[in-house]
C-alpha cells in the first residue's frame, strides 16, 4: 500500500521536465512514493520507439517506416518488485532501452512528429484520472498544460555527466566521464533546438536548479509546493 500522508489522498497531476541527468527520475519516484501516485517515465516510451525502430531496422529519420510501426506498437508500464518495467507488444525491453545508443537514438525519433504524435495520445491516456508524477521534456508545455503543479528540474552539464557516469558504471558501462559529457551536450542540443515540443520550462513551471542540492532536499521543497498548492 503506497503512503499517501503527503498529498491528503487528492490526486494532483504533477509534471517533471528537464534535461539528462537532472536528477528527474530519481526525484520523480521519491516523489510519488511519497504522495501514493503512479510515476510515469516518458522518456522511456520514447526508448521503447527508439528501440523497436533499430530492431525493424527502421531510420531514425524514415517518417513513413516510424509511423508504419507505431500504427502497430503497444508499449505499456508493468509494475515489477523494482519499480515499473516498459513492455513492447508483450515483451518487457525494461533492460534494454538505457544505453548510451538507445539515449541518442530516442532524441533523434523524438524530433520526429509521427512518434510525438503517437506518444501524445499514449501519455494523455496515462494522465487520466490523475494522482501521477509525470516526468519528461514537454510535460508541462505541451502533453499537460493544465497541469496542477510544474517543476523544472535543471543542474550543471559537469554534475550532470558526473551522475550518468556513476549510473552507468553501476551498470558496468564502460564510458568515460568525457563520452557522456558530451553525448549530454548533443542530447541537450537536439532535445532544445527541436521544432516540436522543444526542451524548455513552461512560463508557469517552478526551477529548481539541483546541482548543489541532495536528492532529499529536492524532494522535500517539491513536497513543500504541494502542500501549499493543497492548501489554497
Ligand atoms: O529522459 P530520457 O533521457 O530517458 O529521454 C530520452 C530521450 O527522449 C530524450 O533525449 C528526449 C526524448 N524525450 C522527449 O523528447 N520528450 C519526453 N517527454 C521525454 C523524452
């Protein structure tokens, strides 16, 4: 049974955006232990396109093959004893979407409308009924406009690498700091200087900027915000 003493059982809509390596996901399921909502992890959908398109041998940039195999595509969360795998038409692909190719290949399909499109319909359809923590790019400027809270969660490209690499060599990753850092620079650039959707805080969001904060301390100030926000 999830706590939900930090949120008085309301269901908010809450949305997390930022670039790689901001701390969004470890943050996003603190966040939503705490309040007793689902967390959702788009960029994991966007993985989940970016893998079945290498598998079908699909470009990255062949607009007609990527629709052809959305059309066709059920990707969906299954909750598991470590948190919530990403299933492909039945298949869990959980471990096989966090490399650094498939990162570079996500925010190359996801400059793509057909995919963006596909993903909309598909993230909208999981906002439903609320009492989630939504984590992305574009959450809160354009998949949840409306949406009842609004973080921006940035820090420095150097702590940012910093964080990939200690992930990835947990992972037995053999990147060096240097590698990551700038894969970081060019995810950063694709993901803000797209046409659709780009990277960027909606006007209404709340910036935290993490860099020189512990995970406990962000979670805390963002708790902070919902209780005000309950509160009104
Ligand atoms: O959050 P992540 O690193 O797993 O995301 C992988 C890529 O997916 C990221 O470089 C850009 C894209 N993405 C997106 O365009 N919109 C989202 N809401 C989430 C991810």
């Amino acid at each position: 049974m999830k706590n939900q003493s930090d949120s008085g059982g309301k269901l908010l809509l809450i949305t997390i955006d930022g670039p790689a390596g901001a701390g969004k996901t470890t943050v996003s399921r603190m966040l939503s232990d705490r309040l007793g909502y689902k967390y959702i992890d788009t960029g994991s959908l966007y993985r989940g396109v970016a893998r079945e398109a290498k598998k079908a041998g699909i470009g990255h940039d062949d607009d007609a093959g990527l629709e052809m195999l959305c059309g066709s595509l059920r990707l969906e969360f299954v909750q598991d004893t470590d948190g919530p795998h990403l299933f492909s038409n039945g298949f869990d692909i959980n471990g096989e979407i966090r490399t650094p190719e498939m990162s570079m290949l996500a925010s190359a399909v996801s400059a793509r409308p057909v995919v963006r499109k596909y993903l909309l319909t598909l993230q909208r359809e999981l906002g439903k009924g609320k009492g989630a923590v939504f984590e992305g790019r574009d959450m809160g400027t354009v998949v949840f406009p409306g949406a009842d809270i609004k973080f921006y969660l940035n820090a420095s490209v150097k702590t940012r690498a910093i964080r990939r690499y200690k992930e990835l060599s947990d992972k037995k990753d053999s990147s060096t700091i240097e590698e990551i850092e700038r894969d970081i620079r060019r995810r950063d650039e694709n993901d803000s200087t797209r046409t659709l959707a780009p990277l960027k805080p909606a006007e209404d969001a709340i910036k935290i900027d993490s860099t020189d904060l512990d995970v406990e301390f962000v979670v805390n100030l963002m708790i902070s915000h919902v209780q005000k926000h309950l509160m009104q």
